[in-house]
C-alpha cells in the first residue's frame, strides 16, 4: 500500500483492508511510537470535523509525524477565490501525505488525479468516507468476532450518508444481511443497492426500526444530515423520523452493539448510554488505531 491514494474502499483489496485491521490491533497494543518523526502530514478539512480530523492528528501525533493543515476553508486561500487544484499542489510541496475533507462529491478523486503525493478521502461530500468504513469494520469485528454472516442494520439517512455508502459496499465482500432503515425519500441510492444485488446478497428494506433490532448484530444508527438538505422542508419532515431509546433494545440480541458514525443530534437517547449495547464511543476510539495502521502502511514504515 506504499505511497497508494484511498480514495474509495473499494481502492484496497479485501486483504489490504484485513491487513489494515490488523495493524490497527497491534496499535492499539502499542500507540505511542516514533516510526513517523520524518513526515509531514497535511490535515486539509474544508469542512466542519471533531472526529475524522481529531483523530487523524492523534494518530500522527502519537506516531511523531508533524502535523500541518487547516479545519475550516475560511481559514485558507479557499476563501480568497484558490482553486482545489492549486492548494493541493502548494500544500504537495510541504508535506508527504494528505488528509482531506471536502463538501463536494469527486473532489478527492480530482485532489488524487492532481497530487504528486498520496491522498486520503475523510469524506467528500455525500459520496464515500473510506476511512470511517476501516474503523467500522474494525468495531465489528471487535465486537462480533468476525465480519462474516452478520445481520446489520442501518437506521436513518441512508440516502446522503457516506459512512453508509462506503460500508455497505465493504460488507458486500463478507455474506452480510442488510436491513436498511429510512423514510422513502432517504433511502438508499441505487448505485449502493447495486453493490448488494452483484454479490446475490439479501437486503429488507423498512420504514419502521422496532422490527429489526431483535434480528441484528449491529444497529447502525445516523444523524439526518440537514446540511445535505437543499430544501428545508423536506429536512423537517424527517429530522425526527428515529429515535432509539433503552426502552427498545429490551428484546435486542445479548452481543448486538449500537454504532453511530457521530455526530448525534437526538437520533439516540442518552439513556441508551449507559447501556452493553452502546459502542459508539469506543468505535470513535477505533478510528485513532486504523488511521495509524492508514498513516504508516501509506508511507510505508511497516
């Protein structure tokens, strides 16, 4: 994987992305190591992240990288007019990696077809987060002791949820059940679904959560993005659509675990908090250990 973009999930293999995981475990061992005190990684985030971009830095703080960038695109040249093109070859020149989020679709394939280095997506727009999916596949198998013939639910909106487009197309490789959860108007796209029917899989689609939680592994729940909303009216139709409480889990599977890309709005309850189900914490955790195993594998220390 030395000096290879991730751009899409679907840009490593099935073992590169296992490999991946794997490394990610013996960081979690082992965090604080020295093997990147040569590099330089560029943190560009022309749009709002707490997790993606803080656990990124984390990684490369804690694996001695130096760490450079911006967190919002008010505070570069963006805002005095620069092309995506010309901050990507400046910042070429300063660093060795780049970590980039962007609110428009195709714009880290475009930052990767321009860049002279290696380029890592942390979102673009409502297309693909490549790197949430490593981290959730990582909580997975944590938690369930494999990939392999689960039943995953995902609850909320599937239609411009890019941590779901991306996992989806990652638990194609591993005989998943999908349970897919949203208003008609959120469902999931056609391109994603497509993805399922290649690999012959099954997937139930729902408009109502209580039936599906006693039949899965993992519930899967996301915020309604109403910044991908265009039209308000459509986001206040739908903001509310589901909200899990403790309440509802009384049936659910002894191992199911409750994940959660976060940020949450009210789509879970604090009350379901405190309960064995939850692990959407210590999935944000994960994401420290994975962009590790990303970083060093990436610039190819190990």
């Amino acid at each position: 994987m030395k000096n290879r973009s991730l751009v899409s999930i679907s840009d490593y293999t099935i073992d590169e992305q296992l490999k991946i995981l794997k490394l990610a475990a013996e960081f979690e061992k082992n965090p604080r190591q020295k093997i990147l005190e040569k590099y330089v990684v560029a943190s560009l985030f022309f749009e709002p992240s707490t997790r993606t971009r803080l656990s990124f830095e984390s990684a490369a703080s804690q694996l001695s990288a130096k760490i450079i960038g911006f967190s919002e695109a008010g505070s570069s040249s963006v805002s005095k007019g620069e092309t995506l093109k010309d901050t990507i070859l400046t910042v070429s020149n300063y660093s060795d990696i780049i970590v980039m989020r962007h609110p428009h679709e195709g714009s880290a394939k475009y930052a990767d077809e321009v860049a002279p280095i290696p380029i890592i997506n942390a979102g673009d727009g409502a297309h693909q987060h490549p790197t949430q999916t490593l981290l959730d596949m990582y909580s997975i198998t944590k938690t369930q002791g494999r990939l392999d013939s689960l039943n995953i639910a995902f609850v909320g909106d599937l239609k411009y949820g890019r941590t779901v487009h991306s996992l989806v197309m990652a638990l194609c490789q591993f005989n998943t059940t999908f349970h897919l959860v949203s208003p008609t108007e959120l469902k999931l796209p056609s391109y994603v679904k497509q993805h399922i029917k290649d690999k012959n899989l099954a997937y139930h689609q729902y408009t109502e959560m209580n039936e599906v939680i006693p039949q899965v592994n993992i519930l899967y729940m996301t915020r309604i993005q109403k910044e991908r909303f265009s039209d308000p009216i459509e986001y206040e139709r739908v903001k509310d659509a589901y909200i899990l409480r403790l309440s509802m889990l009384t049936n659910a599977k002894e191992n199911m675990k409750v994940l959660h890309p976060l940020p949450r709005v009210n789509e879970i309850d604090e009350d379901v908090d405190s309960s064995p189900q939850a692990y959407y914490f210590q999935q944000a955790r994960n994401g420290v250990f994975v962009r590790m195993a990303l970083l060093a594998s990436i610039l190819g220390v190990i």
